[in-house]
C-alpha cells in the first residue's frame, strides 16, 4: 500500500522552497567578471543568492553583491583547482554531481510549477472568503486618566465636570506611562481587549461622555470614549504575501504527496524502515475519524495583536 501521509521532511522541503530567496530569468546574462577569460554573469550571482543570500541578512545591495561575486570567484578556483587534482573523475564525484542535479531540477519545477500555479487572484478569493466569513465587531477608541486613589479620581473628574481638558489632564497627572503623554489615548481597542472592570464601562459610554471612576487592579480610571466604529478588516495588500505563503505551502504539500503517493518507495535500511513505519502509524492513528470533523472555518485575518496592551 503506497503511503500518502504528509511527513516532516515533505514539510520541511516545502517550508525550505518557500523560505530561498527567488531565482530570476536569466535573459539579461551580463558579464560581471572573468577569471582567465572565463565569465562570471549576473545569472551566476542570482544563482549564488538563491543559495547563500539568506546568509547575508541585511547586507546592504552593492556590498551583497561584491560578496556574491567574491564567492564566485572563490567557488571558480577551487573547482579548477579540483580538475587538475582529477576530482572530477570516479564516483564520489558522480554521487555529488547527480545529487547537485537533482537539488536543481527540485527548485526549478518549484519555482517555475508550484509558484507559477498561485497568483494575487487566488489569494484575493481566499481574503474575500474569509472577510465574508467576518461577523461584525464594535470597537471603540478611547482615553483614560489613571490615578492611585479613589480621591484622586473624584477631584479629577469633578474639574472635567467644569469644563476642563481631558487629554491635559491626563498628561499632568496619569500614571500609565503608555499613554500619558498622548494625553491619555488607547486607540482603537475590540471587546476581549482590556481588563472586565474598564471594559465593562467603556462600552456603555456615549461619544464624548466620561466614566466615573473605575476600579481594577491598577488602580483608578477616569474614561472618555472618543468613538466607536464597526471593525473592518486588514487590507487585502497588508496580508496578501502571507496568504500566498500560506497557499503555496499548501500546494507543494500537496505535490509532495501526490508525487510520493504514485511512486514505489522501498526503505531499505531496517532502522530507517522502523523508524517511519512507526510515525507513519502514529499519523494515521491520529488521523483516525474517532470524533466528529470540525466545520468550523479559518480563522479570519485579523489587525489586533494577540497580547494588547491592558490599560
């Protein structure tokens, strides 16, 4: 029975593909440099920074560059070096060169089939779908004084009671050092957001109304709700490149499995064999239908980070 389960390493070949830097078309072959009359090209050193450029970081373009072409002029040498040493004669040699073959061919057909199959079309109707999927979601932006005292919050909300400036208020005497200088500004926020005790206030003010006094355990608020509004979405150009991600993860799993599934791949070595006979029955026991499937959907892209700031 041929195995069709997802392994580590179809994840991990997949997640390396999508993590190497894009090979180019090679149309333009400009010659960079010659080394005793033999070129180097800028397809060569697009070729190089597919397999070292993740190695550079932040390196700045020209500097890159130069150290691509360093180590194309380095890489040159050694392999003529290695000629006239007769390196390139007998089979440890035609191991090398046909594995180097493969690992090519494997990151063409990547690069030319499986990202050539995902376009900004397929991740606009995967972003359309799961906006639709959105119920709708009231946040609110407001502005809070946060003091130690009870007493404190009383004096301070009886001078607003008279007219005076929330935001100065707040820049002069509240303690949460996050907002403080922005005269006290939360921004927008969502329910789930802050601490119950103010979030319970705050969302049964009226726009421009301000709260008495609120107890949590960092002490006293005073809250003006500036606005409240419906949620909308992050758009689709702020997490287009992350679907397409996730979408060509997909896609080479996917391949990986369809590809695996009709091939016949024999273990030979016995502790290998052992080994993935025993995942293999693992995954499979796990993918057993012993519970109802969930038909719950994707969770929806969403702009608010998981951990925000508590007031």
């Amino acid at each position: 029975m041929k195995r069709i389960f997802p392994t580590a390493f179809t994840v991990a070949f997949a997640v390396a593909l999508l993590g190497a830097p894009g090979m180019q078309a090679f149309a333009q072959d400009k010659v960079v440099a010659t080394i005793d009359g033999k070129p180097i090209t800028e397809g060569d050193l697009a070729v190089a920074e597919s397999e070292i450029g993740s190695d550079m970081g932040t390196m700045p373009g020209p500097q890159k560059r130069t150290s691509l072409l360093e180590f194309l002029i380095d890489n040159q040498l050694f392999a003529e070096a290695g000629e006239k040493a007769k390196l390139d004669q007998g089979p440890d040699f035609e191991t090398r060169l046909a594995y180097l073959k493969r690992r090519a061919l494997r990151e063409l057909y990547f690069e030319k089939v499986i990202k050539g199959s995902v376009s900004d079309a397929d991740a606009r109707k995967i972003y359309d779908d799961q906006v639709k999927l959105l119920k709708p979601e009231e946040e609110v932006s407001a502005r809070h004084i946060l003091v130690e005292t009870e007493e404190q919050a009383k004096e301070l909300k009886a001078k607003l009671d008279k007219g005076a400036d929330f935001a100065q208020l707040a820049k002069e005497n509240s303690k949460d050092p996050g907002s403080k200088d922005d005269g006290g500004n939360l921004g927008y926020f969502g329910h789930g957001q802050m601490v119950p005790q103010f979030e319970e206030v705050v969302f049964k003010l009226k726009k421009g109304e301000v709260s008495d006094p609120v107890k949590t355990q960092f002490g006293w608020h005073l809250v003006k709700l500036e606005d409240s509004r419906t949620k909308q979405p992050p758009a689709f150009e702020i997490v287009k490149d992350r679907i397409a991600q996730s979408l060509l993860l997909q896609k080479a799993q996917k391949t990986a499995m369809e590809l695996r599934a009709n091939a016949k791949i024999e273990i030979v070595d016995p502790e290998i064999k052992k080994s993935i006979d025993e995942r293999n029955a693992m995954i499979a026991k796990q993918a057993a239908p012993s519970a109802a499937p969930s038909t719950a959907p994707a969770a929806a892209p969403a702009d608010a980070p998981k951990d925000a700031p508590k007031p």
